[in-house]
C-alpha cells in the first residue's frame, strides 16, 4: 500500500525489501525539509531574530511529536541524535562513566548489531569491566531461563536489541526490563528495527533508555533518538562538549545546560529532524495498526514463499510471533553476494553479507546471508519477484549447489 | 552481460589447483571479513625463481572461486617477480566481465593473496 506516496518507488520498478538498512522517503518528508529550507532556515536556540524562533519551534514541535510517539513522560527526556549509533555511543560513553567499575559486567546478547556492541566494548576496555551475554539457541531466539543468575551483583549494565536486525528475531525485552528492574540495573533497548514497525510505549515498558534511528522510519538519514528517563540523564555527565550543551564556561571548567541540551552539543540536524517529524506525521496518519497490520501480511506471504523453496533456508524462529519483517536466508551452495547480485538483476535490492553482526553468524557457523526485508508500501508483487529472482539462481547455479567448498553453509 | 558466463561457472564448480601444496615456498591466507570470503594461496617456486606448483583453499563466491581458479591456472610456470607485479587489470582481464564496484574486492582478494605472498604473514 501507500507505494504512490514515495517518489523513488513510484518511478521505478524496484522491489525494494532493504528495510532493515534503511527505508524510502515518503514525498511529505521531503516537501518539509525543502520548506523548511526555502523558507525557516536558522540555526537554534541562538538567534533574538524571528526566524530562529521559527526554526526552534519546528524543531522543538518534534521533540513534542516523538515524546508522544513513544510515551515519554517529557520532552526532557527525548535527545536527537545523528542516528541509532551515535545514540548507544552516547550511552555508552555517558552510562559507563557513571556506573562501571573494574571488574564490572556489561550484559548483551551474541545477536547484537556492531553498534550495540562495539561502543560496549571500548568502554569496558576503559573501566576495566567485562563483557557477558545471555545464551542463544541455535533458532537465535534468547534462552531466558538462567536470566536470574544471568543478572548478577557484578551487572551494572544491559543493553539489547528489541528486534535483531540480522535475523528478524523478536526479544522478551519485557521479562529483561522487569528483572533487571528489581535488581536496579539499567536497560538500554536498541529499537532501530521495531520503533518503525510498531506502537512502543517507553512508559509500559519501564525501560531506562530507548534508541533508535530516524532513517528506517520513512525519516532523513542523519536523525536518531536517544530517550532516557529524567532521573538517568539528570545524573549523567554529557558526552560531547560545545556550543547548546553548556550554561556557562570558564576557562578551565564548564557547567551544563538543562535537559535534553545537555547531550545535543553543536548545531543540530535541524532540517533532518524536520524531516523525522513529518515522517512521524505520516505514519501516525495511515496509524500503527495499519502500518504492522500491512506489513505482517507481506511479511507471512515472504515467509511462506520462501518455505516453497526448497534450496532456501531461512534463519530464525519458526514461530512468527517471535519474528518481525526480516528474513534472513541462505542457499546452500551459492554465496549471497552471487544470490544478491542476480536479484539485482531482477531489480530486487535485497541486502547480502554479515548485516554488522558478524558474532551472531560466527556462532551460527556461517559466513553471510541474504537478508529480505519488508515496510508497510511493500507488496506481494515485490515478493514475487524475488521469487523469480530465486527461481533464477536456482537455474544459474544448478549443478552447484551444495558444493563441499562452496560459499554458504 | 550476464557476468555468471559458463566459464565463471565452470570454475566455480570445478576449480582448478584446488587444494593444499604440501612442500610450498610461500603461502597467504587473505580474508574478505565483508561477507566471508576466505582464500589460501600456496605456490612452489624454482631456484631458478618459476613458479611449478600453485595451490589454493578457501571458500567464497562465485566470482572471487572462478578468480583464484583462474589465477592459478595464469601464474604456474610464470616467474614470481613478475607475477608479484600483477596488477588488477591482469585479474579483470582473466575474468572477463564486467563488475560493480562492490563486487571487486570479490574479484581481486586471489590476487592480493598472490601478490602478497612473499610478505610476512599479517
């Protein structure tokens, strides 16, 4: 549905299923930033003219939309950021500052993308702490059974994706929240691939930060959120220094700006999150319920395409509760670089390699998959023609698959 | 042009010098952490500085198999300074087709092998 609302796939003939990387741009997104340019342009929070006044009250009036978008208590507590990865290094640098000790104990998942990985692990080289993660089954669903003993007195931290973006795969982040609640430990929920799927309340969820990026939500590349309850950010030190962040500097010391200026040091995104609020505004306009309701349909239909092939196999749980919009597959005997590149040549884009999660796919003993992944303008006729694109490597690769030296499996 | 032309293909199922050199002069192992691919280089070499036995282990894709397979087969009986100087022309050349930017470090990861293969390992 809502296919004509997008310029870039109105005028092609691409299936486009690379929405775990990043989605297309409604036309409404790109008309505001235009707009925004031709006619508000002004930097923040600086200027006694009116035109900043303006520029700050569009940009403020999405810091209002988003706090309503997830349920946040305040405004204060809602930060723009340049995308999901300059969020969970804010939190990593400002959280891990304030809470580890050596020998302390960051709790993640072997399913992590890079970013909710790597900053963990620079800042656990820094205070001396360790990293641990919680057991995976070989269906890359979690096994929460030992959670209890997993959330022991070293753990000061835990950070998780809500959907992992390798594999679609959907985490009990309710029962984590929960128990990490009781212990007082802080929980970072990585929501870059279910914010723009479904209807999150941070309030409901009880999670202490929640991150995500604007450009897999029909936002501008550029734009990420960072939410955080007030007490947290209130008690942590800010990451970057520089002009916004600040109320007043000496020469040798600083005091900072209230919340949230105090983590959105420099002149912001101010155009890119124009852009995230009037990609806000449209999917709140077609609604939530439509939006996961129009993509589990094109979703199921994948799912059940695929299963009609029996020279793929797709990763993951097989109960679909516990999946969301990505089916991530193999072909045994073919690379899926050479799986991506004749699908290209059917004009499906689809996304080929490790999908910043080379852990995971070490784990699962294979070097690289192929990964489909559906938004809400999706159709069944873009499904179809990765089926053809399929059925086509099947006849290219005939006769090879299931190499003893081959790429995949 | 379809760059999955039945010689890559033949290649890719059938790779020539497929296998371990057990008395090698020089070997390199060289990885494509991006998606996997993952070559091993083993080439004998003559007093006389010819190159009479090449090897290769590994797996990838279509593309980077057919290219070591190839390469294998242009480098034997050729002397090592000159195919230390290969250059990525000579890979393309040997493969033939035409290739998007992302797909050269498929195609040229055999080559950096062998060009490499005298150096320290990493």
């Amino acid at each position: 549905m809502n296919q004509a609302d997008f310029p870039l796939l109105n005028t092609t003939h691409l299936a486009w299923l690379d929405n775990a990387a990043t989605s297309q741009k409604p036309q409404a997104v790109l008309t505001a930033m235009t707009d925004f340019y031709s006619t508000t342009n002004a930097n923040v929070h600086r200027g006694i003219y009116r035109l900043s006044e303006q520029a700050t009250a569009a940009y403020e009036a999405v810091r209002e939309q988003t706090r309503q978008l997830i349920g946040a208590a305040s405004t204060t507590e809602i930060i723009f950021t340049s995308g999901a990865t300059a969020g969970l290094n804010l939190l990593a640098n400002a959280l891990s500052s304030y809470v580890l000790k050596p020998d302390d104990v960051i709790l993640l998942t072997p399913a992590e993308h890079h970013s909710n990985l790597v900053p963990w692990q620079l800042q656990a080289a820094r205070y001396g702490a360790k990293l641990e993660f919680l057991p995976m089954r070989t269906d890359t669903t979690l096994d929460l059974a030992t959670l209890a003993n997993r959330l022991h007195d070293r753990v000061k931290l835990v950070a998780l994706a809500h959907i992992a973006n390798a594999t679609g795969t959907v985490h009990d982040i309710q029962t984590i929240i929960q128990q990490a609640r009781q212990r007082s430990i802080p929980v970072v929920i990585d929501a870059a691939q279910s914010v723009p799927h479904r209807s999150i309340n941070v309030q409901q969820l009880d999670c202490d930060f929640l991150v995500w990026s604007g450009h897999k939500m029909c936002g501008p590349t550029g734009t990420g959120v960072v939410y955080g309850k007030q007490a947290w950010l209130e008690q942590l030190p800010p990451w970057q220094g520089g002009g916004n962040m600040i109320r007043t500097v000496f020469l040798d010391h600083a005091t900072w700006n209230d919340l949230p200026y105090k983590f959105e040091a420099g002149t912001p995104n101010i155009a890119g999150v124009i852009g995230l609020g009037a990609a806000i505004k449209y999917l709140q306009t077609l609604g939530f319920d439509q939006i996961q309701a129009s993509t589990e349909t094109v979703y199921h239909y994948l799912l059940d395409q695929l299963a009609t092939l029996d020279f793929v196999q797709v990763l993951g749980p097989t109960d679909r509760t516990q999946r969301s919009s990505i089916a991530s597959f193999v072909v045994p005997g073919v690379h899926p670089h050479d799986v991506a590149q004749i699908l290209d040549q059917h004009n499906v884009a689809v996304r080929a390699g490790h999908h910043c999660a080379q852990p995971l796919l070490r784990q699962l003993a294979i070097p690289a998959t192929t990964r489909a992944s559906v938004y809400f303008y999706n159709t069944t006729a873009d499904i179809d023609q990765l089926v053809i694109g399929l059925k086509q490597v099947y006849s290219t690769f005939h006769g090879y698959l299931s190499r003893t030296n081959s790429g995949a499996l | 042009m379809d760059i999955y032309q039945e010689q890559i293909l033949e290649h890719y199922k059938e790779p020539h010098h497929f296998g371990e050199l057990a008395n090698a002069s020089y070997t390199r192992h060289e990885v494509n952490t991006s998606c996997g691919d993952d070559f091993t280089f083993f080439i004998h070499v003559t007093d006389a500085g010819i190159i009479d036995a090449v090897g290769f282990t590994g797996q990838g894709c279509a593309i980077s198999t057919a290219a070591a397979s190839l390469l294998a087969d242009d480098i034997n009986h050729k002397p090592l300074a000159a195919v230390l100087e290969y250059s990525s022309d000579v890979m393309l050349n040997l493969l033939g087709i035409p290739l998007v930017p992302t797909r050269l470090k498929c195609a040229l990861l055999p080559l950096q092998a062998v060009t490499r293969i005298t150096q320290p390992p990493l």
